[in-house]
C-alpha cells in the first residue's frame, strides 16, 4: 500500500529527528541543504537524467519538509497559500520562457 503525502512527510520528519536534523538544525541551515539540492536538480535536468532529477526533486522536498518542521510550518499549508495566491491568475508562458499576465 502506498503512504499518504502526510505519512511521508511524517516519516521524513521522525527521520530528521532520529538523526537529530530537527533539534541541531535551522531554517537557513535547511535553505542552504535545498539550495545544494537545487543546483543537483539543475545539473540532472541538463544532463537530462530522469533517475538524477527524480531523487533531486525528492531532496529538494526533504529540505523543505525540514525547513518548515524547524520554523513551526505545515508544508502543505504553505502550498495551500501559493495556490490561493495564484489560482485566479491568468494567462500563458510564451515560447521563450517567460509567463505573460493577460490585461485585466
């Protein structure tokens, strides 16, 4: 049977407190852990490595998920945020890379 979201999250938190991540690290500490996660997903993704992206992408979210463990956050809660934000939003990317806002 599958884990839910919430069970990962959960296990990746007991795991962070086992190895004493949780009590001995910081917030900043974390950004800058995902932040070295964030460039191997950079050079997974230009060597075009699926397996490479597919576990950077899953450190990128462990980082997270300690981050927001270590500043009293729920990362789902922040997600259901950004979304809130964004949802209503309207338009495209264009072929360049850049989201264009359609006129209001």
């Amino acid at each position: 049977k599958e884990m839910s979201y919430a069970d990962l999250q959960m296990k990746v938190i007991q795991w962070a407190e086992a190895r004493k991540i949780i009590p001995n690290s910081t917030p900043l500490a974390q950004w800058k852990k995902g932040m070295e996660e964030m460039q191997e997903l950079k050079d997974a993704l230009d060597a075009n490595d699926l397996a490479a992206t597919s576990d950077a992408v899953g450190d990128v979210v462990v980082c997270l998920i300690n981050l927001c463990a270590l500043a009293d956050l729920d990362l789902v809660q922040c997600l259901r945020g950004a979304y809130g934000e964004i949802k209503d939003r309207k338009g495209t990317m264009n072929a360049e890379g850049i989201f264009v806002k359609e006129a209001a």
